[in-house]
C-alpha cells in the first residue's frame, strides 16, 4: 500500500541508494523524519519537525569499563599528552576507528572492548584482520592503530610484547596508485580549464595537500604567489610556490565573494567525504578508476624524486616529518635513471653491431655452417 506524502516531506536517495524522507518548510529546520511513510514513528516525527521541537535521544547510562580491558587501555591513552596534542580532526577521525573496533561482538557475544589486553594475541588479531581481506586497506589502517594501542599498553605495564606489530601487514597492496605523468595527461584532457575538477587536481599536485586540506584551502592561502597548507596528519605548515597549471586554472574561476577555492556547483565548499566522493567521480569520467586524490600527492613526490631533489627538499613540500617516505620515491627514481643508462648502453652497442662491416662468406663456407 501506498501513502501520500505530506506537503513538504519528500524522497531522497542517500549515497547508499537508501530512501529516506526529508522535511522542509520555510521557517523550520530541515530534518530527515524517522521511519515510513504511514506508521506511527514517522508521523510523531513529523509533528515535531512541524513544531520545529527537536528529537530527544535517548540518554544512555554510562557503560562501566573493565579495568585492565581494551576499553581501559583506549581510555587511558586519550588522557595522553601524545593523544591531547594531535589535532581535533585527527582525533575525531581515529576516535571513530579505535570505537567501532571495540563496539564490535565475539561470537559469544562480548565487545571487543571488554576483552583484557593481556589476552589479545597474534591469533585473534590475525583472524580479525584476515576477515578484512576484502578491504587490505582499512585493515593496515587498525593494524597500525591498535600497534599504537597496545604500546600504550606496554608502557603502563600491562604487557611486555606488542602482538600488533607482530603480526603480518597487506603490504604494497593496500597502497594508493602513484599517478603517471600519462594518467595526469589523461585527466586534463578530459577536464579543462574552467572545471571546478581541472582545479581541484592542479591544487592537489601543486601542493601535495590531502584531500582534507585541498577541501580547505582558501583564497587566504594564497600570499605572494605561493600557497600555504597545514598539512594534517603530521601538522608541518608548507609554503609552495605556485605553479603556472595551477594559476591558469585558478584564474579561471570567477572573483570573489567565493573565500573557498574547491567549491560545489552552488558555491558552497565540499566535506571532505564530499570532495572524495566528487574526485572520484571526475576520475571515472577520465577513464582512470584505480587513481585518487591522495594519489596526487605521491605524483608529487615521485616528481620531486625523478628531478633530483633531495630528501630535505621533498619533504619541505610533501610535509612528512620522517625521511622514509621520501626515500622510497627517490630510491626508486635512481633505480629508473640507472636502468635508463644501462639499456642507452645496450642500445648503442646493438646499433654499433649492425653498423659494422661484416665479413663476406664463401659459398662452400655458408655451406659448412
């Protein structure tokens, strides 16, 4: 059976194809009512939408921590000065991935979170993270982030080894596609100048910024012709010049009063999740499915490696504090450069071959052979 909708509720499609039903009425906030069309839930929550009365939720007790349990430890380390000190965003994000993590039940129907942290081990990290195989990339993602955990753990005491670490990563697998200077050719021509997409990529591979901090970026940014990025996860400021690509499709955009430089077609500026799901689709349209936004910063730093610079210098616009990352793109760009020259070798010893006057032979000789 079907219900006519009410005057200002209408379907919407969420990213997940899910149909929900939203309320707007001028004078009211806009809200997703709750359940379907015709049952009593969502006609209670519309009658408080039209009231403009907000929705209580339910006040949940505090659930007691196990002392000595992952919940306990998880508690313990955001009391940190390491913890306090990263930036909100940083904390929201990996908040999100240490609680679903400990939300999780056991086949016996425990948390995760209850379980003592002297019986986490090799095995029962193994066995989560083999269950993730589908996703290689959000497993190395809480394999590295319970390592953190646990050697909170180690330093009040209650272990002596660190069973994250030992067990076994995904490896190069679950790492984002370097772009190709092809790829990069590939998608300018299929995003010209005057696309809020030519754009994006341009602030991306000019700045190394991820995708955060490109959703971020302003017109107040921009001092003197260089751009200025807080990078995120380490929090190194970087001051890069401004690359000729990047102005040219800079000017194209229309003046001010847009403060926000990657904007949405109303002129609003993306969520970070937004500007992921929209480069995304950008990047299908040129034909490139396997190539990211945080792609762009490896480009970057292959570039960086491929002309010669040094670690420092990568660095000072890649924004790592540690060398490692750096190194591997400049190690591999060296192996490239050496390979060039051996094969220019070969190259140039096959043509000296077949140039070469070559002795004649005789018939019976030619015969004999």
């Amino acid at each position: 059976m079907t219900f006519k909708l009410p005057d200002n509720v209408r379907p919407v499609k969420d990213r997940h194809g899910k149909t929900r039903y939203r309320f707007r009425k001028v004078g009211h906030p806009s809200r997703y009512l709750k359940g379907k069309p015709g049952t009593r839930e969502f006609y209670a929550s519309l009658a408080l939408a039209l009231e403009g009365k907000t929705e209580k939720a339910p006040v949940a007790s505090p659930r007691s921590v196990k002392e000595g349990s992952l919940d306990d430890l998880y508690r313990g380390m955001k009391r940190t000065n390491a913890w306090q000190k990263k930036a909100e965003r940083t904390k929201y994000a990996q908040s999100r991935v240490y609680e679903r993590f400990l939300d999780r039940v056991d086949g016996r129907g425990r948390r995760y979170g209850e379980r003592p942290v002297k019986d986490v081990t090799v095995g029962w990290l193994e066995a989560i993270f083999s269950a993730m195989h589908e996703k290689p990339g959000a497993a190395d993602d809480l394999r590295k982030k319970l390592a953190v955990l646990l050697q909170h753990g180690i330093k009040r005491g209650w272990v002596n080894v660190n069973n994250a670490r030992l067990t076994d990563p995904y490896g190069p697998q679950s790492e984002f596609h370097t772009w190709t200077e092809e790829e990069i050719a590939q998608f300018r021509a299929t995003h010209p100048i005057g696309t809020m997409a030519r754009l994006t990529l341009e602030l991306a591979l000019n700045t190394a910024a991820r995708k955060c901090n490109v959703a971020e970026l302003t017109r107040d940014d921009i001092k003197q012709g260089r751009i200025i990025t807080q990078h995120a996860k380490d929090g190194n400021e970087a001051s890069v010049r401004m690359l000729a690509t990047t102005r040219e499709a800079l000017e194209a955009l229309p003046a001010a009063p847009i403060r926000h430089l990657v904007v949405t077609q109303f002129g609003k500026p993306f969520s970070v999740g937004g500007l992921g799901n929209r480069f995304r689709k950008w990047a299908d349209d040129a034909g490139l499915p396997h190539c990211t936004i945080h792609g762009l910063r490896k480009a970057l730093a292959r570039r960086a490696a491929e002309t010669g610079s040094t670690d420092a210098e990568g660095q000072s616009v890649t924004g790592h504090k540690k060398a490692d990352t750096f190194i591997g793109y400049r190690k591999k760009a060296e192996r490239n450069a050496m390979s060039d020259k051996v094969m220019d070798r070969i190259e140039a010893l096959e043509l000296s071959n077949h140039s070469a006057p070559r002795p004649k032979l005789d018939k019976s000789e030619a015969l004999n052979d």
